[in-house]
C-alpha cells in the first residue's frame, strides 16, 4: 500500500512539475516548429498583395527555401475589408483580384502550404474586421479557401474580455471546421500564455513584437534581439512537439542588424525550438541573408524531434551561454556575447550537464568546421556575435 502511494505521489508531482508533457493540443500539427514566411515584417499593409505572395511563393519552392523546410506561406492583416450582409469576411479585390481560394490553391499547387491572418477583437490592429462573434463562420471560410495556418492577433478587444476563452472558442471553431489548420495565437505575451495555451493553440507569442534591431525598446513594448533573448529565459519546460513559446517572426534580411547580429537572431530562435518565419522580400535576398536562412545545420538544431527549447545556462556580463538537448543526447550550445567588442567564451561540461572528464566531438555550424574537445570549449566571439556548437559525447 506504502509503496502505491509512493508511486501515485511522484505520478502527480511529474504531472504538475512537467507541463510541456502534459498540457498539449492533441491535432497532430506542429510537431517540430512551424518554418515558413510571413508578410508583415518586410510588407506590412502597404505592400501586401497577391502579386508579392505568389512571387515570394515562387522563390520558396525554388530557392531552396523549400528543400530547407520552410513550408508555410502565410499573408499577415490586411488581406480584409469588411464583411457582407451574412458576416461573411470580405476580401480586399484590389490586393487580392483573384481571391484566397485562388491563392491558396497556387501555394499548394508548390508543394507549400498557405497561412492567413486575425484578430480575437473587433478590429485587427489596421483596423480590419476583426473575428469575434465570427469565429466559427470564419473558420469554415478558412477551410473552404484552403487556410493550412492561422495567426490570431490581440488588438481592438472588448474590456475584460479573456484571453485564454477567446482563444479557446477559435480553437473549437477551427476543429469543427473539419481541416487541419495550426493555431497561432498572438496576444504578445500579455498574459502569460505559456501557463495556459499549450492545449489551446500550437503555437503562442511569448514576447512582444519583435524590432528589426538588436537593442532597442519601444514604448508600446516592441523590442529588439536582446530584449527578446532575455524575455524567453525561464519559460522553456512549458513548450513541446505540437506547442511552442514563439518570441515572433524573423528580422534576417530587413537591413536593420549586421551580419553578426543576423547569425545570433537566428541561431538564437534555433536553440529558442522556435517557429522559424522569414520576414523578409525573399525575391530579392543578399548572399548573406541566404546564408543565414539556409543554414541547414542551426535549422536542425531547431526541427530536433525532442523539442525541447533551450535555456541559458550561465550569464558573465555581456557574454552568455545557453544550452539545448538534442534527441541524441547531445547539446546544442550558443556562446552570445551581447558586449562592444569581441572576446572569448568558454563552456564547461559541467555547465549544460556532462562530467568534466569527457571529450565530445565540437561541431561549429557556422564555421562547418568538427574539433575534439576534453572538459570545456572555448571560442573567440565577435561583438554582437554567436559561435553555435554541437556537441556530441
């Protein structure tokens, strides 16, 4: 009887202790982050129309993007104009003349997937019509266009109107709709959505909007790289295959950060497990910023089937250390220095968890380059820079 106690004890307290394993939306969606582009950060309101997405649809599938696994197309606020005499949602004709359903259909007819935009309140944040008191007569609009992803925004809500039901009644609508549609929710983070989200949507805005920059902050709570890096800290054991902490889509190629700065955005998202979402006018990249996105080794590091988002482990000033486990065992490590000026960063084993007398094959995915390492690793890290690691034991 003592020891059925015992178990029935312990049983509760991995219950309550793991929510990454516990609290998941089972719809089968997302079991690695999504990866794919999203229209806002480049194209905003004033450039989003249908010739861009098709466009941008085009160099996906043959840019190699597609090969790298970014898979989902997905057109932000502004696609809407207002609604019909049944509520139906009305599409903008001038943007979009051919309509969503044509649209979609040409996203699918690349081997790629076709994402779309809302809001939970009554107006999107361009003032576009927004989802509630709509959510199932949306959702089966979504389904019969072809909609594989939805991103739900926070804005124009009603006062004290709840977050965790609002997102829940479109989650419900989006199952009744009978199409397998990943849910994005995107309230910023505003109310701690990782304590409440993870059997509601697929995916949750852990931070506010991100700013093509890498430190700044804006007084309506936009920030930059940095100030993301450190929001996603200490909320990790609350994401999973099919439920992830999403610090917002990436800046890469938007001309606001150096090259370096690019690389540990990147490769920060990476270690994050987060939703990797281009940003930028992928028509028309530098070598750089291809580089950057196709990088297929700090990609794997992110699609690793474990799913677990990494931590930072330690913190000396402007330099840090963060650490994520891999479903071989291994770890996936980032030496960030966040300082002026370059300087070196040394990771012991006994940092991310390995007895110091170990050697471990030292993988750099930036460099390409294997080492052999005993007990720690050290590397020279450029200013604003991240040398990215994977170490096998």
């Amino acid at each position: 009887m003592i020891r059925r106690l015992t178990i029935a004890l312990w049983a509760a307290v991995a219950l309550f202790a793991a929510p990454s394993m516990s609290l998941a939306l089972e719809n089968g969606l997302a079991r690695t982050p999504p990866m794919g582009w999203n229209s806002w950060n480049k194209f905003a309101c004033k450039g989003l129309n249908e010739k861009v997405v098709r466009e941008t649809a085009d160099q996906i599938a043959s840019n190699g993007m597609k090969d790298a696994g970014y898979e989902y197309v997905i057109i932000d606020d502004c696609w809407q104009t207002g609604r019909d005499p049944q509520g139906n949602i009305v599409v903008d004709a001038e943007k979009f003349p051919s309509g969503i359903k044509a649209l979609a259909d040409y996203v699918h007819s690349k081997g790629l997937k076709f994402g779309i935009y809302s809001d939970a309140g009554t107006m999107t944040c361009a003032k576009r019509p927004g989802s509630i008191g709509h959510e199932y007569q949306d959702a089966r609009q979504y389904a019969a266009w072809g909609v594989d992803y939805l991103k739900e925004d926070w804005c124009n809500t009603l006062p004290n109107q709840n977050s965790e039901s609002s997102y829940t009644l479109m989650r419900e609508a989006l199952k009744a709709s009978g199409r397998p549609i990943v849910f994005s929710i995107c309230e910023w983070g505003s109310t701690k959505p990782w304590l409440w989200a993870g059997p509601v949507g697929n995916l949750w805005r852990a931070t506010p909007d991100i700013q093509d920059c890498w430190d700044c902050k804006r007084t309506w709570g936009g920030g930059g790289v940095t100030q993301i890096l450190d929001l996603m800290d200490g909320i990790e054991s609350y994401a999973g295959p099919g439920h992830w902490n999403d610090p917002d889509m990436l800046e890469v190629g938007n001309g606001g950060m150096t090259t370096e700065e690019y690389r540990t955005h990147f490769s920060m998202w990476a270690i994050f497990s987060a939703p990797l979402l281009a940003g930028n006018d992928v028509a028309n990249m530098t070598a750089q910023t291809k580089e950057i996105l196709l990088n297929k080794e700090v990609i794997a590091i992110d699609q690793d089937t474990l799913g677990q988002q990494g931590r930072r482990v330690k913190k000396m000033g402007d330099t840090e250390i963060w650490s994520k486990q891999l479903a071989d065992g291994g770890r996936a490590v980032a030496l960030v220095n966040r300082g002026k000026a370059a300087g070196k960063i040394t990771v012991a084993w006994n940092d991310i968890g390995y007895p110091a007398g170990l050697s471990a094959t030292v993988r750099d995915l930036w460099a390409h380059k294997d080492e052999t390492a005993k007990g720690s690793f050290t590397a020279e890290v450029p200013s604003h820079g991240t040398v990215m690691v994977r170490l096998k034991f």
